[in-house]
C-alpha cells in the first residue's frame, strides 16, 4: 500500500495538507525544533475540519529522547488524552542512555493507547543499531517505524533504509521521511521498495502580516525569522501524493 503522510503543526498547513490529497496527518507543534506534542485544542480544531486519519506526536520538548519520569507521566497522560480526543494514532519514542529503545518506559507509555495505532518515530535514527531498534518496535506492537535510515536525510539513508525494509518483512511499515520532496519520492522508492513517504510538504516562506517590526528583539531559537511563518504547501503536498500514489 502506498501512503502520503503529511507532518502539520497548524490548523492552516493540516487543511492545505488535506486538500493536497495527504493520506494521514502527523499533527504537531513546533516543527521548528523538530516537533513537539500539539494542544488539545489545536486537535480538536483539526479534526473538525480533516475527514482523514490523524496521528499525534506525543513529545514533550526539544532534544534528545532520553526522559525524566516527570516526563514520561505527562506523554502517558497524553496519550490517554489524544485517544478520548478520536486521535487514531500517537508517534512517539523513548531511548536508554546506551542508545537502544527503551522497550520498559516505551511498554509502560503504550499501555493507556489502546487500538490506536503506534510509530516509532526518529528516535529511532539516534539508535545505535538499527536491527535491534528495528526488533525491539515489532516486540512493542509498533505499526510503523519513521525513520531517514539513520542519515541527515532519506536519500542519504537509503541503503539502510532499503536493509530495514528487507528485515521487516512486512512485520511493520518503514516510512521513509526527512528530506522527503516531490523530486525525489520515485528515485527514493526505486532504491529502498519503500512505498510509504512523511514529508511536511513546506513551501517558501510566509511573511508576517505584522506592519511594526523590532528586529532585534527574537522570541526564538537565535537564527530562526521572527517575522517568517512556515506553513505546508497544498501544490507541494499535491505533487507528492500523485507521485506516491502511483507507485
């Protein structure tokens, strides 16, 4: 099965990601700094508006994968939250210090999901080795592992993703995604059999529609547009889907 996976951290790209043909949503916030978990609200909003299936990034901030037990109460608490919401799934991933899945913290977060369906997600590229990332997600009951074979990028990572697959054998879908555009979806199926894309489909830049500006002032990472707002591209979004559906 062939399948368009669109990455959205606003109501405005998750409807401009419906429209484009997307197959599912990953719903987030802050794609910025490589995703966070959204609010509730922002969900809801989504759902009313998306007729497709949506999975929830269960992530409770910036940087590594390694969480407190603070933090793995509040993923736990929202992953019961999202799955009363109507969520159909959650996208999330824990590590040990060593660097492999943490099956303990991981089972005990996946308890409360339910039918929902599960992605490992790039945590998975932060492993150690893949094969035992690879296993350690099948003996959790993860659906679908989300992954650039380990590279900066999926074209980078193809080999690997391409030796994933094979090892899978259809225990679970690999999702190739970083890096993932129209101009290289067929060159990236042809090289790994990998039928099943994420891409957060961006377009150029918007800019604000703020007429005052203070431009030495940044509420943000330093190096990040203050007044830029990075939205998915339905064209973009489009292209991709026509492409991956006729795989």
């Amino acid at each position: 099965m062939s399948l368009l996976e669109a990455c959205v951290d606003s109501y405005a790209s998750a409807l401009a990601a419906c429209r484009g043909g997307a197959d599912r949503l990953e719903l987030c916030a802050n794609l910025s700094i490589g995703g966070t978990t959204p609010s509730a609200c922002l969900f809801r909003q989504v759902r009313r508006a998306c007729p497709i299936r949506i999975n929830v990034l269960i992530r409770p901030r910036f940087g590594d994968f390694l969480y407190a037990e603070e933090e793995l109460e509040e993923m736990r608490e929202e992953i019961r939250q999202f799955r009363e919401l109507g969520a159909d799934g959650v996208v999330t991933g824990v590590l040990t210090p060593e660097g492999t899945v943490d099956e303990t913290a991981m089972a005990w977060l996946l308890e409360g999901a339910g039918e929902l369906e599960v992605t490992l997600h790039r945590a998975f590229d932060m492993t150690r080795d893949p094969v035992e990332a690879l296993e350690a997600a099948v003996r959790l009951g993860c659906r679908t592992i989300l992954t650039s074979g380990q590279e900066k990028d999926a074209l980078t990572g193809a080999e690997t993703l391409r030796a994933v697959r094979e090892r899978a054998a259809g225990r679970l879908e690999i999702m190739a995604g970083g890096g993932v555009r129209k101009e290289n979806i067929r060159e990236l199926s042809a090289r790994t059999g990998v039928r099943t894309f994420h891409t957060s489909g961006r377009g150029e830049p918007v800019d604000s529609g703020m007429r005052y500006r203070r431009p030495a002032v940044s509420m943000g990472l330093p190096g990040l547009p203050e007044y830029q707002l990075w939205r998915t591209d339905e064209t973009e979004i489009r292209a991709c889907a026509e492409i991956v559906h006729s795989l």
